[in-house]
C-alpha cells in the first residue's frame, strides 16, 4: 500500500497541495498534521510509524517534511527499514529505499548523520568542560545557599533533629536532607 504523509509548519501554510501530489501517486492513506519540524511530539507521524506494514511505501513530497535533521531523518527511515517498508521522496526521486542506488543514498546518509552527532557530543563535551575549568557548576542550582545547608548540618548533628523534622521546617524533600547532610 502507498502511505502518504504531509506536515505544515503553521496554521498559515497549507497542506492541500502536498496531498493533491500524494494522492496522484496513488497514496491510498495519508497522514497530515500542522505542527514545527522540530516538535519530538508529533501524533500523525508517530500513527503512521504504528500503522504502516510490511511491503507498505511511505512517500512524502520533500524530504524536510519527515524529519527535523538529518539523525531525525535517519531514525525514522531505519524504523521503516526495519518494518520491511520503503520510503520515497517525491522532490528527489534518488531518495527511494526501493531501489538499490536509494538504499546507498540513505546509509551514506546515515554515516554522515552519525558523524554529525559525534561532531555535536564533541563540541558539547568541550563546551562544559570549559566551563567547569572557570568556575562554573553543572546541575540544578542548589534550592539552599551555603548559610542555609551550614544551619541544617548543625541543627542534625548538635540539636539531633530528625531527617523528617529538618525536611518540615525546611520545607523539602528527606532527599534534598541526605544530599546535604553527606555532603557536609
């Protein structure tokens, strides 16, 4: 079965003729949904990745209509693969995992999308250490300033409040009084 699937990037632009194209193709289902290429949470996409079948093709009109980037791209053509299912892009017809040149396009693809990703951990990876080497803390800012964890540790150890009374009066988690209390 031919699977189409459409997405506009606002309320502004229109789908129409995305599904005009799809459905001279011969696309017998098509999915369309108006929501960013960037949004992870994409509900007809995700309903056509469920109902797709093996031998079923999904075809879109242009590639940036599937995917945010390129691993996103990826991730989704190696689900389809795994479903037995190609995958045609319309604006490129090099672009089709049914056929042998398609299948090259796409694993090259592919390594060049997981270079990207290390190319990305790598330059984050620099960017914190850097940032530790000039004083900077990673994590969550600390709800209590020293003065504040310096009073709990002395309320534990020389006034023997519990866990549970620190957290009452200080009003957090017994969580947040263990992470204090050893660290002190």
């Amino acid at each position: 079965m031919k699977i189409g699937y459409t997405r506009a990037s606002s309320t502004h632009q229109k789908l129409e003729i995305q599904i005009q194209t799809l459905q001279e193709q011969g696309c017998e289902r098509i999915y369309s949904e108006k929501i960013s290429g960037k949004s992870k949470d994409r509900p007809e996409l995700q309903r056509m990745l469920n109902d797709v079948r093996e031998g079923d093709i999904v075809i879109v009109t242009k590639l940036d209509r599937l995917g945010r980037n390129l691993q996103h791209l990826h991730e989704i053509v190696n689900l389809l693969h795994d479903q037995k299912v190609d995958f045609k892009v319309l604006s490129n017809p090099d672009l089709d995992t049914s056929s042998v040149f398609g299948k090259m396009i796409f694993s090259i693809l592919g390594t060049i999308s997981e270079f990207e990703r290390g190319l990305i951990l790598e330059r984050t990876k620099i960017g914190r250490d850097n940032f530790v080497k000039k004083g900077g803390k990673l994590g969550r800012k600390s709800k209590f300033s020293d003065e504040v964890k310096q009073q709990i540790q002395f309320l534990h150890k020389v006034k023997n409040l519990s866990w549970n009374q620190l957290s009452k009066q200080f009003q957090c988690s017994r969580q947040t009084i263990y992470r204090i209390l050893s660290a002190g």
